[in-house]
C-alpha cells in the first residue's frame, strides 16, 4: 500500500472505531437496563453534532494552551499508537524497530496530557480527577511494560511486525495466558472507563473535563475512544496474532480481532463497580504488578 | 445540517434539584430522550425541579451561568418561574419531556435566544498571576486564585504526613450525587477531606415518600401502599450507591424499579440485587467504611439502626403485621455495606408483606415505622465528624449511604 492509502485507512479505521465504541456503549447500556436502544447507529453523530453545536467556554484563568493542547495532544497519542500496527505483513504506517519502546512512551505521556487536561482548568474537580489519574496511571503502567516486553521475549524484537509474525504457529494469549488480561486493565486505565475511571467520573462531575464543553470537548471524548482503538489494536496484534489469519485478507483479520477486543473492553467497562482510587492503588501494587512480574518470569523461562 | 443532527440528540439536561421533586426527576430520567450531565458545562438546559431555598438562588445563578451557549432554563413545578416564557415551565404533574425536546430544538435551531448572563461576566478582583500564561505572582500558590481564602502553609497530610498545600472550597447544594440542598465548606489536601463544616443544611425527606405515612394519620391506610413506599424509597437510595461506584445502568435499573413500584406493579428485586453483587457492588465498598457507634446509629433510629444489629422496628408492635410474622432484618456491621444491605433486605421484605397481605388494612393513627431515620431532634454527632481523612470518593459513598433524614439531623442547621 503507498503511504496515502495507508494513511487513509488509518484515518478510517480510527474513526469508524470510534463510532463502533459509541453504538457498543450505547447498546450494551440499554441491554443492562432492560430498554430498547435508542437511534443505536446513529446516536454518536447527534451527540457530536451537539458538542460542536455548544459554546467553547472558559473558566476564570486558565492555562489556555495547555487546556486546549491537551485533547489534542491525547488524540495524537491515540493515534500513534495505531500507526505502529501493521495492517498486513507489508502495510505498516510507522515500521519502527523499538514500536513497543514507542508504545511505553504513548501511555507516559498519556499520563502527562490527562493530568494537564485537569489541571489546566483552573478548578478543584478538575485537579481531583488529575491527581487521581496519575496515582492510577503511574502504576498501570509499569504492568504494561512487563506483559509487552514478555510478548516481544518469543520474537526476540521489539518491533510489533515482527512480534506478531513471531505467532504464526501459536497466539501468545495461548502462550502467555495473562498478558491479554492484564493488558485490557491498561485499555481501561488509559482512556479511563469503568471500573477505572478515576480522571473523568460523575462523582467529581466530570474530572478532568468538568469545565470543558463544545469542540474541546468533542475532541477529548474522541481521544478517549481512540486511545481505547489503540488498546485494541496492540492487544490484538500482539497476543491475537494481527492480521494473521486463514481464508480473509490481513487487514479484516486485524479489524475483526480489535473489534472482538473492543467488545470485551466496553463489557468490562459496564460490569464491574469501581472501588475508591486507595484500595485500587494497594490492588495494583500488592497483586497485579507482582502477577505481571511472575508472567514476564514464566515467559523467560519459556523463551529460554 | 449540523442543527438538524443536534436537535436529534438526548436533550443534555442539568438538573438542580429543589425541594420534593426527586421522584418526578427519577421518571424523568428513564427517558432515553434526556441525558442527565454530571456537570453544567456539559449541558443546554437547565432545569430547575421544584422550589428552591431563596439561599440556593445565588448557588444557581452561577450553575446557570456555567452553561455554555445556547442555553435555556426550564422550571418544572417552581412557582419562581412563573413569570417567564410558557415554553419554560411546566406544572407539577405535567411529563416535561416533551416541552423539554420542544425547548431544546428551538435553542438549536435559534428560535429561542440562549439567556444571558445573571451575574456579572468579570473575575472578582484582578488576576495577579505574573508569568507568561498567567500563573505565578504573590499570593497564588497551590492554584488558588486571588480573591479567595489565602491557602494555608503546606501542613502535614493526614493520611501520609507529605507536606501539601490545602485548599478549601464549597461544594453544593446542585452537585450530582450530592444530597440536595446540602452545601459543605470543605478542605481539602489532594482529594483527602482535613474537615468539613455545614453551610446549609439538606432538604428533609420528600413528600412523594410521606404521602402513605402522613394519610395514615388520618385515615385506615392499606398496608400495601405503605411497603410499595418503604420499597422505592430504598431503591433510589440504592440507585445512587449504584451510581457512585461506576454502575450507572444498573442505577438506571434501580430507579426504573422505584417508579414500577410506586405505580403499583410486581416487580422482583433479587435480579437487580445478584447483578449488583456480579460486579462487584459489595467489593467497592470498603469494610468498615463510614462505621458509625452504637450511640449514633441509635440515636438515628430507622435502617441506620437495624443496620448496626438493632431489631427495633414499629411495626414489630403493632397487630396487622405480628399476624403476618413480621421480624425486623437487620445486619451488625454499622458500615456502608450494612446499610446498604439493609436497605435491600428491608426492599424485599416490603415486597414478601405486599404479596402475603394484598388487601391487608392499618387502622388510622397506628404506629407505622417509616422507611427513614427517626424525625426526632438533632443528634449531638456531626456529620461532618465522620468525614476528616476520606477520599472524596468515600466522602460521597458514606454520605450516601444515609437517607435524608438521617443527613438532616446530622447536620442540623436551620434554614433561613
């Protein structure tokens, strides 16, 4: 594919996931509460037409470039995420040879640009969710980055082409049975959903995007679902096997497989409750970020 | 063609809820039509559900000024709004949603002119912030503006002992999941609470859920109205626990259930109950979490009591229900999970009395236990005790984990 094509189907699959993650959400709510959904298809374009329908507002001095950079800068990252991921053994928008390198500094960053969304803002519910974020987010981290570095141990690089090609006789979420799980916390975590949604939740009216609204707005809640895509893809690439498949050309392979990841995302994100930003803080650092260090050690042993 | 989508979607709606609408809100919720916003910036209107204290109107303007262009107020029920346009208010009993849908569609298209400002659009005194984007200069640490109570020097955390700057701040009486009317003056350092002080206090129990109780007093009264009353109440205090911790569709279930109960249909609570402990309700609440003494719980009376292993129950005396072997439920924790449990239990045990007795009468004036804390003078225990060295987030789940009643006497400032 020439880099235009490629950068169309980026551009493409972005988008048209996001939109698949807003019927999902859309559809998966009126589920649980026995209702019949409402416009399922076409709810997420009114709702953006809304956002871009209202008024940009300000809040009493605010660090206007920061507050303004920072959905922008969150998308971008979500987006970079995405580029890594081949959609076929030879159509990758960014062939990099440290991708997973790349991929850790998407989710520090990620880290950087939430906490400036609710800091920027100037208000006391914005700088709660901020500080929460990066209690949560610190530690997640450091979770993903043990479970990527044991998928890269089998393909000895860290190039994602050649992680996933390094599955071509076995998926790694057969061999490294807890990689995939843990990593899907890391897609809850990053564009904060659920029982993770810690920087933006209703309890504090909103977090970091409490005092934001018309296209700033649009543009942050589209970064989230982005960032969740890019979740989806890596997950999907790299413990699914991408675009490997019989019988269907690469590229579907690889959107079925985030689609399929995605589905499981947003159901996490509708079933479980959330627990206080402490408890989950002691959860992280007491159980999951030992379980992640065992499976890096067992996938070493493996790779040996 | 951007208007035409806009004025498809839910009606982004804000509420402030005033005095003995709540029940009237929660239908109106389970419209598909309305999207209930947990901030103001997020919504076109504002609307503004039964009365309001006259000391909540300032609190209201500045929600109303938060609403970013085209906005609108609607004014269900409030006689304040009586002088504005029709297309602005309904009464009481009306279903508002479709002059809301109608009101919206008009702010969108520009046929109805968004409202101005209340208050003046300037900063209370100027910015004195010196840097190149406005942040740094005397008088400016920790983010708290000019203008405003100076933060205090950095002073141990309660939690950790790190150094930090506390700020404080008001938070109420229209916050979401906030009990309505309550006004705090908290502090805070991080999102751990240093101490909180009552500036207004909550509204008392609603109206809706009086209405069997107070007729009883009057005249023989079928006791399936009053346990279909117990039920919903307990449901919606449900509802908002379900909220807090990130289950908002299971909420929707809640208070879904509520109003089916209130217009007298069977409904079972055992499924909403099972997919709630599925994912992890009990689990998000921490044990031991918003404990109360023996001497508090009851001095509080009602579930809070039960809840902390007390079977004192009204209707444990009184000849109608001792036919149908009524025993109290309770738990013996005292903690958030107990009231929440109890609140359950009490809900289904409501429901067992409606179905064994249907047509079962309580002859006037007996004495019927009330879904809520007793209505008895103010306990000397504040609630503001109870909530020094929580996060935010246990902060909201405690203070919900009480009924308004029980909040009234705890934080029993009179209003003006």
């Amino acid at each position: 594919m020439t880099p235009i094509v490629l950068t169309v189907a980026w551009v493409a699959f972005l988008l048209g996931m996001a939109w698949y993650i807003a019927v999902l959400d859309g559809l998966w709510s009126a589920a649980r509460e026995g209702r019949p959904p409402r416009a399922p298809l076409a709810n997420p374009l009114y709702r953006c037409a809304t956002m871009l329908r209202q008024q940009s507002n300000l809040t009493e001095a605010p660090d206007l470039l920061n507050w303004r950079l920072a959905p922008a800068l969150y998308a971008g990252l979500a987006g970079t995420g995405v580029a890594l991921v081949p959609f076929s053994g030879a159509s990758v928008l960014a062939d990099l040879e440290v991708g997973i390198v790349w991929w850790g500094a998407v989710e520090a960053l990620t880290v950087v640009v939430v906490f400036l969304h609710g800091w920027s803002a100037n208000s006391q519910l914005g700088l709660i969710g901020a500080y929460r974020y990066v209690a949560i987010g610190l530690p997640v981290m450091l979770i993903s980055m043990f479970v990527l570095i044991a998928a890269a141990l089998p393909a000895e690089s860290l190039a994602v082409p050649k992680i996933i090609e390094s599955q071509r006789e076995l998926w790694n979420v057969i061999r490294q049975p807890l990689g995939l799980p843990l990593f899907l916390l890391l897609g809850l975590s990053l564009s904060f959903r659920g029982p993770f949604n810690y920087a933006d939740s209703a309890d504090i009216a909103g977090g970091t995007a409490a005092e934001v609204s018309g296209a700033p707005r649009l543009v942050w809640e589209f970064a989230r679902l982005a960032m969740l895509t890019a979740v989806a893809t890596v997950a999907a690439s790299v413990f699914l096997g991408g675009y490997l498949g019989p019988w269907l050309p690469g590229p579907v392979w690889l959107v079925l497989k985030t689609a399929a990841v995605l589905l499981a995302l947003v159901g996490l994100s509708h079933q479980l409750a959330r627990i206080s930003p402490s408890r989950m803080m002691t959860l992280i650092w007491t159980v999951l970020l030992p379980l992640s260090f065992v499976h890096l050690v067992w996938a070493g042993v493996l790779a040996l | 063609m951007l208007e035409r989508l806009a004025a498809r979607a839910p009606v982004p709606l804000f509420v402030a809820m005033g005095r003995d609408r709540a029940p009237a809100v929660e239908r109106l919720l389970q419209s598909a039509d309305i999207d209930v916003t947990a901030t103001p910036r997020h919504a076109s209107i504002l609307l503004v559900a039964g009365r309001v204290r006259d000391s909540d109107q300032a609190y209201l303007d500045r929600i109303h000024d938060q609403l970013p262009h085209p906005r609108a107020t609607f004014w269900w029920g409030d006689e304040q709004g009586d002088d504005v346009d029709e297309a602005q208010r309904a009464a009481s009993f009306d279903d508002p949603v479709i002059s809301l849908r109608a009101l919206y569609r008009n702010l969108i298209s520009g046929a109805h002119a968004s409202e101005t400002h209340r208050l003046p659009d300037e900063p209370p005194a100027p910015w004195r912030g010196k840097g190149d984007h406005g942040q740094g200069g005397e008088g400016m640490m920790g983010g708290v503006p000019y203008g405003r109570m100076m933060p205090m020097p950095p002073t141990p955390d309660i939690r950790d002992g790190l150094a930090l700057d506390v700020y404080t701040t008001q938070i109420g009486p229209f916050m979401p999941y906030w009990p309505a009317g309550l006004v705090l003056e908290v502090t805070f350092q991080g999102d751990v609470i240093q101490s909180a002080e009552v500036v207004q206090p909550p509204y008392p129990p609603r109206d809706v859920d009086r209405v069997p109780f107070d007729r009883l007093l009057h005249e023989t009264t079928a006791l399936a109205q009053i346990e279909r009353a117990r039920a919903a109440h307990h449901l919606v205090c449900i509802a908002r626990l379900l909220s807090l911790v990130g289950l908002p569709t299971l909420s929707r279930r809640a208070q879904i259930l509520a109003a089916r109960v209130r217009a007298n249909e069977t409904i079972a609570i055992a499924p909403l109950r099972k997919a709630a402990a599925r994912s992890g309700l009990t689990a998000a609440l921490a044990p031991g979490l918003g404990r109360i003494d023996d001497r508090l719980a009851r001095e509080l009376g009602g579930p809070a009591q039960r809840a902390a292993g007390h079977a004192i129950d009204d209707r444990s005396d009184n000849p109608m229900y001792k036919r149908l072997d009524f025993t109290p439920v309770t738990q013996t924790q005292s903690d958030c999970r107990a009231r929440l449990a109890q609140w359950f239990d009490e809900a289904e045990q409501a429901l067992a009395l409606v179905s064994a007795a249907p047509d079962a009468m309580i002859g006037q004036g007996a004495l019927v236990e009330a879904p809520w804390a007793l209505r008895a003078p103010p306990v000397d225990y504040r609630l503001t005790e109870l909530l020094p060295g929580l996060e935010w987030s246990e902060a909201l789940l405690v203070l919900n984990s009480f009924d308004s009643a029980a909040l009234c006497r705890m934080a029993p400032l009179e209003a003006p």
